[in-house]
C-alpha cells in the first residue's frame, strides 16, 4: 500500500477507546508465520512466554510512516526489553507480503513480526473499523504486556506510535520490580 492511500484510509478510520483485552485476561496463543531478520520465522506466543513476559504489539501495514517508525523505535528499545526480560513480537494484517523485507529494514532483525489471521485478530479484537463501523482489514495500533502465565498485565490502543514503546516498557518493568519486591 502506498504512503498516500494508507493516509487516505486513516483519515476515514474511527479510533478504537481502548484496547479490547483488559489486565487478567487470559490472551489467546497463537501460531503464525512471520519473519525475523529477513528470514521467515514461525512466532509461537506459548514458547515466547516461556521465556518471560512478551510486548505483543499490532500495527496496521508494513512499510507505512506510523509503522515504520513504530519499529524501529522498538527495535532501538529491545536492549531496555530484554533487561527488563521481555521478549518483543509484532503483528500485522497489512501487507503480509512484505514481512521479510520489513523484518530487516524497520525491526533491524530485532525481532520476529508476523501475519495476524482473522482468528489472532477476533481473539485480540484488534480489526480497525471505519467511521462507519465496517472492517478496515488492517490491524489497530494496539500494545499489550502479557505475563508468562499467559495473562494480559497492561493493554494500550492508540492510533499514534509515540507512547507505545515507553508504556510497555514501563509495564513490563513494573511487573519486573513487583515480582522481586
């Protein structure tokens, strides 16, 4: 999609209140085919929380400005994730096609994005709508933090990236601080 028509799409789009999953709601898992570094790469939510807590974001289209400079400012932040032991997934149903390239331009191989299905995108409930209330096909700009017990610990939706990487970041290390303290 180019630059122009995604600006033309979200002049007409509504923007979501809040994210559809609340804290202590459990998150579906889910397997998808993605990318990572510029190589194809299967996400799978319940080996990633293995590992700890899991910032699962969903963006609507690779090669988009919003998204563009959503991943690369997460990308920059996965050494501040990791301290904090989290582990960093994207997710899209806007230009699939273009994950691989995406994977290694914008997330800087810093880690894995993927296809959201209509099953990942009902589960999250995160289908953009238009003003009038019909699918837009592409994904929200929605964030959640979700603990390794599979739970969701912070939700944010919010078509602007600005304030996604430093609220999850700050969840992820409030649930870091709480589980030692």
């Amino acid at each position: 999609m180019r630059p122009y028509a995604f600006a033309a799409i979200a002049l007409t789009l509504s923007l979501p209140a809040a994210a559809a999953l609340a804290p202590g709601v459990k998150a579906p898992d889910f397997t998808a085919q993605g990318a990572m570094a510029g190589k194809p790469y299967t996400v799978k939510l319940s080996q990633a929380l293995k590992k700890g807590p899991v910032v699962l974001y969903f963006f609507p289209a690779a090669f988009t400005g919003g998204c563009n400079v959503e991943a690369a400012a997460f990308a920059k932040a996965v050494p501040e994730f990791k301290a904090a032991g989290a582990s960093v997934i994207g997710m899209t149903a806007g230009n699939v096609e273009r994950l691989v390239d995406f994977s290694a331009q914008h997330c800087a191989g810093q880690f894995p994005v993927a296809a959201a299905n209509a099953q990942v995108i009902s589960g999250y409930d995160v289908m953009l709508k238009k003003a009038d209330g019909s699918a837009a096909n592409i994904t929200s700009r929605t964030s959640y933090v979700i603990a390794p017990d599979g739970k969701i610990i912070f939700s944010h939706t919010d078509m602007s990236p600005a304030d996604h990487i430093r609220l999850t970041l700050d969840a992820v290390r409030k649930y870091k601080a709480k589980r030692r303290g």
